[in-house]
C-alpha cells in the first residue's frame, strides 16, 4: 500500500471516530482527519 493509501486510511478513521459520541481534550479529531486527508490529497506534489 502506498503511503497515499496509508494517509487516506488515517484519514477515514479519524472522521469516523470524530462522528461519535467520544470526548476529546484539547484536539479535534475531524480537523485532525481533515488535515490527514489534505495531506494524502497533496502527497503527489509534495513528493514530486
């Protein structure tokens, strides 16, 4: 698995973590799983 796959998967457990009902201090787990998927989406050009 490429390291894009790897970061999308991340990605997707954040977002389903953050849709439950779990208290989080300090740290958003969507914006966190947002900024994972931002990354894989970038990681092409990043690399490149």
């Amino acid at each position: 698995m490429s390291t894009q796959g790897v970061l999308y998967i991340i990605a997707i457990i954040l977002l389903v973590l953050a849709a439950l009902p779990i208290t989080t201090r300090g740290i958003s787990l969507a914006l966190l799983g947002a900024a994972f998927a931002l990354l894989a989406y970038a990681w092409p050009v990043l690399t490149a």
